[in-house]
C-alpha cells in the first residue's frame, strides 16, 4: 500500500524548492553572519514587510506599480487589438507596415527611456508609455496573425446566412483570432511587466522597481528580497487570476487550443 | 509445452490512482507458441494493452509471472519487438533511418543496415520513399513504416498493439493482407492485440477473446490454415468455416457488450 | 527578372522612406527642440561621427559578447538542466511552479541584489542577463520533453536502446524545437535586460552608450544608439534563432504549439 505517502509527497512536491531554498538560506545566514549588505536574514525580509505594510509604503509601490502597468497595457491591448484588425484584413497594410513593425518591435520597451525621459520626465507617464510600447507590437503581430487565420469558409458561410460584414467580423472574425489574441496579451504582458520594473529602477520615484533600485542605494539586501518576491508573486497572480481563467472560459471551451500532453 | 515462447501465468494488474488501486485486468493465463500468431481481441478498456505492455517489459506485473523463452521478464529487450497503435516512428528520422534505427543501436554495420533496409522497403512497398519525412507520407505509409523498423531489428517475438486502428479502411485490407505474407515468410512469433473481430480472426493461428474490465480470457478458437502463405480478403470471405469462426467470435464479443 | 527581384528587396525601404519623411516633417514642422528629438540628418551627422571614430563598434562589440556569452551559458546549462526536470515527473511536479515564479521575477529585477554583491562590474550584467536568458530556456525545454510522445521512448527502449541514446535519439530532436521558441524569447527579454543593466552598470555596451548621452542632452546619440540596438537585435534574431526554427519546423513537420 505505497500510493497514501505517495499521494502526499506529490502533493508537498511544488512547495519543496522554497522549502530547500529557504532552509540552506537560514543555515547559511546562521553560520555565515554575513553583513545586511549582501545576504538579508529571513527574519528582516519578514521583517520589511511588517514594516512596510505599517507605514503604507509597501501598498503605495504596489499600487503604483500596478496602476502603471494596467494604464500601459490596456492601451497596448487597445490599440494593438484595433491596429492589428484593420492589418489583418487588408493585405498590402499589413505587407507596408511589417518591416516598420519589426524594427519598433525589436527596440519596444526599455530602448526607449533615455529618450522619452526627455518628453515625459520621470514618473508614470514615462513607465506607461514603455508599458504601451511593449505591448502594442505583440499584441498587433499576434492579432495580425490570428485574423489572417481565420478560414475564409468561415466568415463566407456566416455571410451567406445574410449577416453583415460587420456582424462577421464580431461573430466570426474576432473569436476566430482570439487565441492568437490572447497569446500575444499573455505575452505581452510578460514583457511589460519586465519594462515596467526596468523603467522604474531609472525612471520613477514610486513603484516596486523604485523600491529595489533605493534598497540598492541604501545597501539594504533585505528591501531588494523583498521587493524581488513581490514582483514575483503579483506576476504569478496575474497570470493565475486573471489570465488563465479568461483562456479557460473562452478558447479552451471551444477546444481551440489543445492543452500540452505529457505524463 | 518446451516450445512456449512465451507464457504468461496468473497475472493480474493494478494501477495506482489517487483514489487507490484500480484493477486492469483479471488473472490471466497463456502461452504462446514459436512461429505461432496470435491475436487478442476484446472490448476498449478491459486491459489488452497492459497485458501487452507488461509482456514487453514496460510494466512490471502486479501479481504473477511473464517469462519469454523460460526466463522472467525484466523490462524490454530486443527480443521482443512492439508496434505501437499511435504512430510511434520518429519524424525527424527519415524513412530509411527509421527502419534503420533498430541496428544503428544494435550497432550493425553499414552494409547490414543498407541491405536490411533495401529488403524490408521492398517488402513493405515502401520503394522511392527512402528518403521522405514521416510528415511526408501517408498514415498507411507510415505506419508500413513502424512495421519495418521493429522486423529490421529482426526480434524473435513482436508484440503489435491494433497497430492498424487509426488507417482508413481500404488501406487498413492491404496492411493486413500484407502482414500475413510477411510473417508467413519471416516465421516470427506475433501476439497482435485488435478490436476488430475480422482482423482477428483473419490474420491469426489461435484468436483469444477477453472479457470486460477487468478482463480474463474467456475463450480460445483455433483458426486452422490451409496452405502456406498469408490468408487473402477475398478467399477468407468466401471461406465458410472462417465465416464460421468469425461469428463464434462476434458471438462472444457482442455478449461482452450486452454485459455492461 | 533580375530587376523585379532588386526591386522586391528594396521595397521594403520605402515604409522606412515613408517614416523618416514623417519624422523630418515633425522635427522641422513642428520645429521640436533638439533637447527632445533629432533630425535624421543630426542623427545620421551622429552616426557618422560615432562610427569613424569606433566608438559605435565598441559599444556594440561589448553588447554583442555579452548577449553571445550569455546565450552559450544559458544554453549549456539550461538545456540539461531542463531534460533532467522534463523527463521525471517529480522533479517536473517540484520545480514547474517555482520556475513560474522565477519567471516572473525579471532578470532586471535582481540587478540591484547583483550589484551590492558584484558592484558595477560585467559580471553583475552577466548574472543578470543569464538569469533572465536561462528562465526560459529551462522552461520550454521541459515543456518539450513532456510534450513528446511517451511511445517514442518505449518503441525505441523495445529496440535495445540505452538512456543516453534516447536522450540523443528522441529528447534532443523532440524537444529541439521548443527549445528554440524558449531560445527566441529569452533573448527578447534576455537582450532588453541587457540594455537596461547597461544603463544602470555604465560599463561599456549600447545602453551605456544610449544612456550616457541622456546625461548630456545628445539626443541624436540616443536615436543613433536606438537604432543600433534594433539593428543588431534583427540582425541576431534572423541570422542564428530563426533559421533553426524554420530548418526544423519545415523539415519534421512538427508543429510548434
């Protein structure tokens, strides 16, 4: 009778990289004594948390954060998702601005900031337009593709039954690409979360980025762990709540997308 | 009883679920003789591809014993050979170094491995596709494909597990008119899992019917041949003492389906 | 014939034609102050002045290495590191969320930690670019081997096979091409990272180049360095990542998921 330990070890599995992190952390830090400035005890990471939930600071860089990287990447979706239809469904736009596309593609984000701190100064309006930035031309090449690979019989068939171009395109076109749509605002927002972080660690007085970068200044190991984990966890989080359910209740019902076997 | 080839006494099979053990089969005896071709039919699910997979040595029985020549089995070997139901052919192998890969592991020498594969493209009528991606041919074509490979490994028993399920039904006639000639000429040890009465019936010495899950074995029907060679469609349909045997084995197959 | 070719080839210069036309009309429309945007033709006064003088070749030789250094560790550790994940399922059950979690974490993110630990040294932007490199790598390489079929590997145990040939045979080509999607994107975020950690390390490399003219109101220097970037970023992505994919894909047939 095996599979009772077994069934609990698969279960405590997940947890067991933190768990042999956290101990070596503890046994190290014990032993070692090393100064604040290199390697923080567990206890002061727990410690800054504390800290920072009283005086609110903690809340307010989150918030910040967040703010930012939801005001960026809504554009980015918007303007992506629009652009990105008007290419898809007329060839020789999307054949023009393709090269166009690639290059601001390849320099999207980060490459930015030292000339739109010029514009925009620092703060969030500075972190929102990389945010946008980045996630505009993901979003866009995604949907480009998705609405290019809609089968034609599709949206011809729906016309026959005497819907309107513009019903079709709601109907037909638009769920039709959304699985490519929602891979590039999953994406994207990977990408933007990671400008986000490099925008404030330059470019803001506020935000988790901003946090990390002034534990730096300080010397204080603790403040970067801190904040390293929180930007961890609130990614994870996204991810988990916001974009996993909304694949699950579309794409995945309709059976467009085939989850990766493997045993 | 020397002769086995290979025996399979009071196995039985579970496997671990997160509610607890699920039983797969029922206890299991039989023995299959050298040169012999039998077939195993029975409904989905009642535990034929374990049985198989425990007989090529990828599960290790729950309870009782396989032995292959007289000694246990313990895990998969070169002697025995499997065809897979799923396309199991590497597709970024070609066809010649699919067929080939057998004795590339084997370590077999250039000239064995060319002729080897030159005689089994012919065989299989595989000829002009030697040098095609498996994406390249058709689902008949590649599953000829994974029949070679496992005889270029020349095995003294292949263990094929409905390895013609997911053909179309004009080409899947062909492979198994093809199949019979192949083994016929090659004398090899075949154990051939299907749910298809008629391939069942059509390709084996002895045609073994299994109960529902958890299955035993309920019936065994010899098939007697007449002539040398491998049956052909069309004098096995006009065949009435096959005709016959194949409705003995629809009978009990159909009960199995009215006890669910 | 020879004409229509050349003339597809430079077709796509004229949507850069275009924008630059549109650029100048701001500039010079507008009358934008050069403390916020250059003329293409300050920039391309920049360019050359940057290029004669090698300054631009060793900004962008430093990157390049760095990005190539990074590439080769990250490859030659993450790639084992994900067959030995992907092929147990405990240690795929153990260490798939983590490496979520990690991947949320961006590489840019610990350059702070890095920087207390290494100070402002190629090492720091090293740690930092291999991490955001590595992330995926390990990912996609574990996602590959799990995604191919489990009958793959028995048919070709039932041939006699060894662990080692089957990890040749079947893991590295099956996976090969999941882990070039994992190679294509952690150098998207891997070469982004090493612009931002450039900016902040100021030790050579474009984003020091870029960032260091922001100090000094060089705009034109920022927008040639931009285009450098996005330049060798193409040039990167098109010359090495993309032909590996496309040589797979158009050969195996297997669809990337």
């Amino acid at each position: 009778m095996t599979w009772v330990p077994e069934r609990l070890v698969w279960r405590v599995l997940p947890a067991a990289p933190a768990a042999v992190l956290l101990a070596v952390w503890a046994i190290y830090w014990w032993i070692e004594r090393p100064p604040p400035s290199t390697i923080p005890s567990i206890a002061a990471v727990v410690w800054i948390y504390g800290e920072q939930l009283l005086n609110g600071l903690l809340v307010a860089d989150i918030a910040a954060s967040l703010a930012r990287l939801l005001g960026g990447a809504a554009l980015g979706i918007v303007t992506g998702i629009a652009a990105g239809f008007v290419a898809g469904l007329h060839r020789p736009t999307a054949e023009f601005f393709n090269p166009l596309v690639t290059f601001f593609n390849a320099i999207s984000g980060i490459v930015w900031l030292p000339l739109v701190i010029g514009w925009l100064g620092v703060g969030t309006a500075l972190a929102t337009f990389l945010i946008w930035n980045t996630v505009f031309f993901i979003v866009f090449q995604n949907t480009v593709l998705g609405v290019q690979l809609v089968p034609e019989v599709l949206e011809l068939s729906v016309r026959t039954l005497g819907a309107s171009r513009w019903e079709t395109l709601k109907s037909v076109t638009l769920p039709g690409a959304l699985p490519y749509i929602l891979t590039g605002i999953r994406s994207g927002l990977g990408f933007g979360w990671r400008a986000l972080i490099a925008a404030e660690l330059v470019g803001a007085n506020t935000g988790l980025g901003h946090m990390i970068f002034s534990g730096a200044e300080y010397h204080r190991a603790d403040i970067i762990v801190a904040g390293c984990l929180a930007i961890g966890v609130i990614a994870l989080a996204m991810d988990r709540w916001l974009l996993v359910p909304v694949e699950r209740r579309t794409v995945r019902r309709w059976g467009l997308v085939t989850e990766a076997r493997g045993n | 009883m020397a002769s086995d080839k290979i025996s399979v006494s009071g196995f039985r099979h579970f496997f671990p679920t997160e509610d607890g053990p699920v039983q797969a089969t029922g206890t299991i005896d039989l023995a299959i003789r050298e040169g012999e071709f039998v077939t195993l039919v029975g409904p989905s699910g009642c535990g034929k591809t374990t049985l198989l997979k425990a007989i090529a040595g990828f599960i290790a029985p729950s309870e009782g014993t396989i032995l292959c020549d007289g000694k246990p089995v313990k895990g998969p070997g070169r002697e025995r050979g499997v065809v897979f139901q799923e396309l199991a052919i590497l597709p970024w192998r070609t066809v010649r170094r699919n067929i080939a890969h057998g004795l590339e592991i084997a370590g077999a020498s250039k000239a064995v491995r060319e002729s080897t594969v030159a005689r089994l493209v012919d065989l299989m009528g595989l000829a002009g596709f030697e040098d095609r991606y498996p994406h390249e041919l058709s689902g008949g074509m590649r599953q000829r494909v994974a029949v070679a490979r496992t005889w270029a490994a020349d095995p003294e028993i292949i263990l094929m597990d409905e390895p013609f399920a997911a053909v179309d039904a004009m080409t899947r006639l062909t492979l198994q008119e093809e199949l019979g000639r192949l083994c016929a000429t090659t004398g090899k040890t075949v154990f051939f899992i299907t749910h298809s009465v008629d391939e069942a019936v059509f390709l084996a010495d002895r045609v073994l019917v299994m109960t529902k899950r958890p299955g035993t074995i309920k019936a065994v029907l010899e098939v007697p041949r007449h002539g040398s060679g491998g049956r052909d469609w069309d004098s096995f349909t006009a065949d009435p003492e096959m005709r016959n045997i194949s409705e003995q084995v629809m009978h009990l197959v159909h009960a199995e389906r009215g006890a669910r | 014939m020879m004409a229509a070719r050349a003339f597809r080839e430079l077709r796509i210069l004229i949507p850069f034609a275009a924008a630059i036309a549109l650029w100048w009309g701001i500039k010079d429309g507008i009358g934008v102050s050069n403390t916020l945007l250059a003329s293409p033709a300050q920039v391309w006064t920049a360019f050359v002045y940057l290029a004669t003088h090698g300054v631009l070749a060793e900004y962008a030789a430093t990157s390049l290495q760095m990005i190539g250094v990074a590439a080769a560790i990250s490859f030659a550790l993450g790639v084992p590191l994900g067959f030995a994940v992907g092929t147990n399922r405990y240690a795929a059950r153990a260490l798939e969320g983590t490496l979520r979690f990690l991947q949320g974490i961006s590489g840019i993110a610990w350059l702070p930690l890095a920087i207390l630990w290494c100070g402002f040294t190629h090492t720091t932007t090293l740690i930092v670019v291999i991490y955001t490199l590595i992330v995926p790598i390990v990912f996609n390489t574990m996602t590959g081997v799990r995604a191919i079929p489990e009958n793959y590997v028995l048919a070709l145990r039932s041939l006699g096979a060894s662990r080692l040939r089957i990890v040749v045979d079947v893991y590295f080509p099956g996976a090969l091409p999941s882990i070039v999607v994992g190679l294509r994107l952690g150098m998207g975020y891997g070469w982004r990272a090493l612009i931002a950690a450039e900016m902040l390390v100021r030790q050579g490399g474009l984003g020091d180049l870029i960032f260091g003219a922001r100090t000094f109101n060089q705009i034109d220097r920022i927008m040639v360095g931009m285009i450098a970037i996005g330049i060798l970023y193409i040039v990167v992505d098109r010359l090495l990542v993309q032909p590996i994919e496309s040589m797979t894909l158009a050969r195996w047939g297997v669809l990337r998921r």
